[in-house]
C-alpha cells in the first residue's frame, strides 16, 4: 500500500494506545514513529523529522505539557497534538498557550484524529511557504542576464512553459547558467512558493548518489545511524534540479526513470512507497543523444526528461550581453563589498569585451568580483586586468572549404580537436588549469583528449 500521508510521531506510555493508533493512522495512509516518553520523542524528533507529534499529556517521568515546551521551543513550526484520558478546560487552556496545534480526548474518535492531523499537515505547509516567499522577497532573486535575441527567445519560452509540469532538458556548456535557468523556471512556475532542490550528479560519488538522491533508512549501511530525507523528499510540492544528468550511472537512470513514471520511490534500505509531486528539471554539458548511441544514457529517460527542451549558447555567441552582464555584476559586487560607484576605465572595458570568454557567464562574474575586491579607487583600469584576458587571442574557427563541406558531427569534432589543441599547448598540457580555462570537468577533458586522439608532443602520449 502507497502511503501518501505525513510522518506522524506517536507519543504515549502505553504500547497498546500505540499499537492501535498505529493501525488506524497506517489505514488512513500516514507513515507511523512510536515514543514511549518524553526523551525517546526528543531523540525522534531530532533523528526522524516528524511532520506532527501526537502526544499524550500524562506520562512518566516528563509529562506532555514539559514535552510539548520543549518542542516548541526547538521548532515553533511543527505542529503538536495532545491527547488524553483525563481531559479537562485547564489542561486543553494550558496546551494551547504552551502552542499546541489542539487537544483530542481518549477514547479518540477515528474521524476527528485523522481530521485534525490533515489540517495540522496543512498549516506546517502553509508556513513553510510562507518562509519560503518571505526568503525570496528578503534575498531577493537573480535573473538570467543578457538582452541578445537568443536570450530574449529564451525567456520567451520560459513564460509558456514554467506554468506546466512538463520536464525540462537544459543544455549547455559549464558555466552558461543552466541552473540560473533552472530557478528562473521554477521562479515563474506554479511551484514557486515550494522548495527548489538542486543535486550536482557529477560531485557525488556513485555509492552515495541514490542515498543523495531518494534518501535512506536507518540501517540502511554503515553510517546510517539515522533515517535521511533525500532530494526528491525535500523537493516535494515543488522543483527538483538535477544538474549534469549525463554524468549519473546508467542504474541510477532507471531509478530516476522509475519516479517520473511511478511518481513514487523507496528510500535506500526501505520497502514502502513514498508518493510525491516533483517537477523535473535536468541539465548536462555532455551530448546525451551521443551517450545513447554509446550506451551509457538511457533513451527513454532521455525522452522523458527532454519534453521541452532549452539550449544556452555560450558567452561567445552571444557577445552582445556581455556589456550588460559586467555592468549588473559590477553593481552587485559593489554592493556587497561597499565599494559604491565603481566604473571599469574605457581601456579595461575594451579588454573585458574583447575577450573569449571560454568559462562563459561563470567565469565574468569571478573576475568582475575579482576586480571589485582589488579596487582602491573608483575606476577599474587597465592594469588590473589579469594578463591571461588582456593578451589571450580567441582560437580561430576551422577553415571549411565549401565545395567539401563536412557534417556536422565531422565540423563539431574537428572544431573540438583545434580549440582543444590550442588551449592544451598554450597552458604546456597542463589538465588542471586547462580544464578551468575552458570550463570543462577534468574527467571530461580526459575523456575528449582520448575521443579526439590528441597526442602531448612533450610525452608522446596523450595525458
């Protein structure tokens, strides 16, 4: 059976009041925890995550009332219910001013519980997005930035598609802003007042991406002392972004597949089904279509997540936003540092324009924050401009003849080889600061040195 209710925390001193609220809240479809005193419900609460307590007032060593102060304390937001056989207007007045959500009698009516337990899940999640929209309007939100036509045609498609609950593919290179993208969608969504939860597939280490992405159970392996909400938990009702999708197992693909299909997943060591409305929205730097045909990325999870799809072409082919991204960049960097009035001297915007950019939007934003800090007057001139900028000429584009045009597939592979080329000599094949400079993982500059064959002349080999 597919329990689609909160976790309720049981507290009470009697294992039979617990056993028999247990099955009633299970046949309602809650998800059930059991205390048996005041300090195995502290322990609960810390390791588990409740999303109602219900509590009995009288109890051994600390009563309800105790239990309750304490609680609200920690967490003014979940809501509390006090049960008891000995209810009277002075405990029920006392439970309230102490923040109890309300107070139920024993023998408890099945209808008024399971009544009074939606309408406590209720409220925790109305508060919860009103956090969230009181965090939005107090941080305020970035925006893509840029005025170029592929720009405009991308915030275009955004205002038709955010409103939906299609799935999203953003593709791109590192650092043009896919989870900017991402947030921008979510941002005008009918989600938007929900949690937006980001997951880096290439960061985590493949033992640990399902624990990451589904959460685990207490026991699950060694380590799990504890029971773990994972991604998919925490973006419930809201957005899931699962940046560089391509770089996850083709077992956890399935998985994955299995949640957009089922709407429903298992934590790592469970055995029940967790429903849950999560929005997709996915993001890679790699050609999944190529992974396809290679069979390392799962076509039908590709379709899948690929029922509308967004392309964020890199800063150099977009060069006309590149004076408005370092006019706004300047402005917030001056902001946060209290350097207010800070311009870039006609020399150094020339410079800064000119570039290549090959870390694309990402890499503006790092050097304009650069320059901010390393300001002492109110105008950046040129000599702060880092060199590599100020004398690095962008690759040349591969000569075709047009009486032997190549494919595509040819033309891409044969630009990748001479831009790669090129970084890879200029920087004496060093793969760290190559991989910076052009803004791709190491393990995908490994990975494109061998498909393209470059050879280093230095070692003959190609690392």
């Amino acid at each position: 059976m597919k329990l689609d209710g909160g976790l309720i925390l049981v507290v009470d001193d009697e294992k039979r009041v617990r056993d028999s609220v247990r099955v009633i809240l299970e046949d309602e479809g809650f998800s059930v925890l059991e205390a048996q005193d005041g300090e195995t419900a502290f322990t609960r609460i810390a390791m588990e995550s409740p999303d109602v307590v219900l509590l009995d007032i009288w109890m051994p060593g600390i009563d309800g009332l105790d239990v309750l102060k304490v609680i609200k304390e920690q967490d003014e937001s979940l809501p509390v219910v006090i049960m008891s056989g000995h209810g009277n207007i002075e405990s029920a007045v006392k439970a309230t001013k102490l923040g109890a959500y309300d107070f139920l009698e024993k023998p408890l009516s099945i209808d008024r519980l399971t009544l009074v337990l939606r309408n406590a899940l209720n409220q925790r999640n109305l508060l919860e997005e009103n956090r969230a929209l009181r965090d939005a309007q107090e941080t305020g939100r970035d925006h893509i930035g840029g005025t170029s036509p592929a720009i405009r045609d991308i915030l275009e498609h955004v205002e038709v598609v955010a409103p939906t609950n299609a799935s999203i593919l953003i593709t791109g290179e590192n650092g043009t802003g896919k989870e900017l993208l991402a947030k921008e969608i979510h941002a005008k969504s009918r989600r938007r007042t929900g949690p937006f939860a980001a997951v880096n597939c290439a960061a985590i280490p493949e033992t640990l991406i399902e624990s990451e992405l589904f959460g685990h159970e207490r026991g699950a392996f060694t380590g799990a002392t504890s029971r773990k909400m994972g991604r998919f938990d925490l973006a419930h009702n809201g957005t899931l972004f699962l940046d560089e999708v391509g770089d996850m197992n083709v077992a956890t693909q399935a998985k994955i597949l299995r949640v957009l299909e089922e709407k429903a997943f298992q934590r790592v060591g469970g055995n029940r089904d967790i429903v849950i409305d999560v929005r997709i929205i996915a993001a890679t730097n790699r050609d999944l279509e190529e992974m396809i045909r290679e069979g390392t990325f799962r076509e039908d999870l590709y379709f899948r997540l690929n029922v509308f799809p967004f392309y964020l072409p890199p800063l150099r082919e977009r060069r006309d936003d590149i004076p408005s991204l370092l006019e706004k960049f300047l402005r917030d960097y001056s902001l946060l540092y209290g350097k207010k009035g800070i311009v870039f001297s006609p020399a150094a915007l020339e410079a800064l324009r000119g570039y290549y950019w090959p870390g694309n939007v990402r890499e503006l934003r790092n050097v304009v924050e650069r320059l901010v800090i390393l300001a002492r007057e109110d105008t950046i001139d040129l000599d702060l401009i880092p060199l590599s900028i100020k004398e690095t000429e962008p690759p040349e584009a591969p000569q075709v003849l047009h009486d032997d045009l190549p494919d595509y597939r040819k033309a891409k592979e044969r630009f990748e080889r001479e831009f790669l080329s090129s970084w890879l000599a200029k920087n004496d094949w060093n793969i760290t600061k190559t991989s910076e400079q052009v803004g791709l993982e190491r393990s995908n500059l490994h990975r494109k040195i061998k498909q393209l064959g470059l050879i280093n002349p230095e070692k003959g080999s190609r690392v």
